[in-house]
C-alpha cells in the first residue's frame, strides 16, 4: 500500500451535495446497537486503552511569508471529571509555533452512526475536528502525519479556520490506486450550523454532533437536526484512472462507476493551527460522551489487518482457493476456487440485544466462467435453510438477496459456498437489520 501525508484541506475536485435515503440517528426504533463508547470519566491512564494520541507537526507557508507550525503532542491532552480536554497554546518565545494535540481510537470502525459532544473556545486560527480516517496518528522522519491509502475520510465536523461561525462536514477519497496520485472529494462546502429552529448554533456551548455512515453515503447532523447529506456515489470512473487498491488487486474490469472506498478507519477528536495567526491566551477543545452505534454486520474474507478489517466475523476455506485479480466489494480483494466442492464460509455472532429481523446478501464478482450451479447454505443458530442453486455466470455482480431472516441477538449465524462444476468466487456478506 502507498503512503500519502495527510491533509486537512480541500481536495482537488469538487461536487455538490447529492441527496439520498438515510437512517435518522439512533432512537429506541431505529435498530442501532451501541457498539463502543467512552465518557472520558477517567484519567490520561484510561485514556491510554482506547485511544492514542495525534503526535507530530504540521508546517504551513503562507503567501505573506510567514510559516506557521502546528506541534501536536500527548502533554496538551487530558481526560478527567467526564471530559477529553484539548489545550491549545502558542509558543510566547518562538514565531508562529503553536502547541496543540488529539487522540485517536486504536479500534477501527465502518458503517454505522458516530457521536461526540463537543464545545469549543479556540478561536479563528484554531482548526477543531471530530472525523473518521485510516491512520493510526504515525508521523514520517518530519513530524508529518502518515495516512494510508487509500482510504475514505469522513469530517462530522471541521470548524472553519477562518470563520469559527462555519464549520465543514465532507468525505474525501484519498487515492485511486496504492501509489495515492490524488485527493478526490464529495464536500458540503462552508456552511452554518444550526438548530431545529433553523437558528446558527454556538460552538462555545455543548452540542451532539454526528454522523451516520453506509454503503450509500452519510448525512451529518447537530443536536439531532439533519444538516446535510452527502452520497459516496458521487466518484465516478470519469474521475479516477483505474480501480487498483494495491498490488494485490489490479484493473478491475467489472467495476462500473469505480464504487467508492469502503475502509475500516479510526475515529479523530483532534485539533491543529492553521490558517491565520492567533492570540496567546490559552483556550481549549473538550469532547464527552463519544458513541459509535452499529446496526448492520458485514464478514469479509480480507484479514483483519487489511484495510477492510477487523470484519464482523470470520471467514474460511476448505480446497484450493487463490487470491483474484477481480476486485470484491469496496475494491477489497476477492477469493477463486476450482477445486471439486471446495468451500467458503463466512461466520458471525450477532452482539445480544440486536434480535430482529435481517436480510442477508452474499457479494458477487461477476465473470462469466463463474460457476453456473454454485450452492449457498445459511445457518442460523442450528436452524438450515434449503440450500440454494444459483448459476453464478449469469449473475449481475453486487449483493445478491439470499433472503430474510428473524435472527436472535447472541446466536451463530454463517453462510457456506459450495463449488460445483467451475469457479467459485468469494468476498463477504452483509446482514442487514430490516425489523
């Protein structure tokens, strides 16, 4: 995979918002399954198991002149009484250098709903940001933050570093192949937030940011009033050379439209100067209460140390299988087999508390010397559904419905592949929660 240093800014093309069908955020009907959260009701020792710091510098020159320079580090960050505290400084004896930092998950998330709380004092000059990216905070010999590419970043908030009256709540693609050329985006612009009665909301008092995140898009939103929305399908072929993710995956001749990245990242509470210069007095960032729900559950057959892990499951084969040059979904690698009823089999333990009703897809890579009497089996809980015939070389590629099950939370859910009389190819499934 190639590595690309990060940037904060706008990317190099620009569209406008495209609307789409989104879930609200989570409420007692909405099916969401709180999956992780911390109150920061701790110490910098609790901190410490769930998060990492944002190290590292950031340099900036300006037209007049004049470089800035952004120093992040672990002492300006502090967790106590429920809140994560981001003090931010500038140096009283060093031109232009300013002292700021953050924290970052160790765990990575995907699809689902992202919440914090967050007030802020930093002034213009200041850039204050709660946003979802795959890095782990590394720096290069030069202080500059290390983004792995590619992969998909998501602003549910970016305050205005000229204007701390705007805020910006973008997604950003960052590279079309492993070498990371470039920086493509689908971006909200600057714009106001406000509050249900359409008033500008005050960024020095507390308010619930969030965003929800699927295969579709994302819709943001602050203290639960929708604010925009935005489609991932925005990317198309005519922007991007290829679909190669990294050697691993060449040209992917099926892709279409070039379907968006579809990464696991860390989530960021951060904040760098950038922009203008600011005042001396001492001011701050806090965030409380950060929560990622969950609703829908995706198995892949890609490690969990690739950019598409940890998955929700486990993924296994029996026969001979090798890795394909045809990409799977969200450009992750797929699986291919012609070995005599050699099988793939994708497995999860749905979290308890999330009994309802699932429909349940297997992901296609079309090839039309796929196996045309291929065998799919679900299992749920002990209960086997009838097996499935399905000629896989007349099959569009994309999820395919299996159909719709009433699953219990706690119980073991699996799909079984069987090879038949061709190839057999394997990416992921998905269930997802309808009821």
């Amino acid at each position: 995979m190639g590595l690309l240093l990060l940037v904060l800014i706008s990317g190099t093309l620009f569209f406008g918002p495209v609307l789409i069908s989104h879930a609200s955020p989570p409420s007692p009907t909405s099916y969401y399954h709180l999956a992780f959260s911390d109150d920061f009701s701790g110490t910098n020792t609790d901190l410490e198991k769930n998060w990492t710091y944002r190290l590292g510098k950031r340099t900036f020159s300006y037209a007049d002149g004049t470089t800035h320079t952004s120093i992040q580090q672990a002492s300006n960050v502090v967790e106590g009484g429920g809140l994560l505290t981001i003090n931010l400084t500038k140096d009283p004896t060093k031109a232009n250098t300013y002292y700021a930092g953050g924290v970052i998950t160790k765990q990575r998330f995907r699809y689902g709903y992202y919440e914090v709380q967050a007030k802020s004092t930093a002034q213009a000059g200041w850039h204050p940001a709660f946003w979802r990216i795959h890095s782990d905070g590394s720096a290069d010999s030069s202080g500059n933050t290390i983004l792995t590419c590619p992969t998909m970043e998501i602003d549910g908030f970016e305050f205005n570093t000229y204007s701390n009256s705007l805020a910006d709540q973008n997604f950003y693609e960052h590279a079309a192949d492993g070498s990371c050329p470039s920086i493509y985006s689908v971006q909200s612009g600057n714009y106001t937030l406000k509050d249900a009665t359409g008033t500008a909301i005050d960024e020095t008092a507390w308010h619930t940011y969030g965003f929800t995140y699927n295969e579709s898009g994302m819709s943001f939103y602050v203290d639960n009033v929708l604010q925009k929305t935005l489609s991932s399908q925005a990317l198309s072929a005519s922007y991007r050379t290829d679909c190669t993710i990294s050697s691993l995956v060449s040209t992917n001749p099926n892709a279409g439209s070039c379907p968006p990245i579809q990464d696991f990242t860390q989530v960021w509470l951060s904040c760098i100067q950038y922009g203008q210069t600011v005042g001396t007095t001492p001011t701050s960032i806090q965030f409380r209460n950060f929560k990622y729900y969950q609703k829908d559950y995706y198995v892949d057959n890609d490690s969990a140390s690739s950019d598409f892990g940890p998955s929700d499951g486990t993924y296994s084969e029996t026969g001979v299988w090798t890795t394909s040059s045809l990409a799977g979904f969200g450009e992750s690698s797929s699986r291919y087999s012609n070995t005599n009823n050699a099988t793939a089999n994708w497995k999860l333990t749905l979290p308890s508390g999330t009994t309802g009703s699932y429909d349940v897809y297997l992901y296609i890579v079309a090839n039309s010397n796929n196996d045309t009497a291929g065998k799919v089996q679900f299992n749920h809980g002990g209960t086997i559904e009838p097996t499935q015939t399905i000629n896989f070389a007349a099959t569009p590629g994309g999820w395919l419905k299996i159909g719709t099950y009433n699953l219990l939370g706690g119980e073991v859910e699996s799909v079984t592949l069987t090879q038949t009389n061709s190839y057999a190819r394997a990416d992921s499934i998905k269930l997802v929660r309808v009821g």
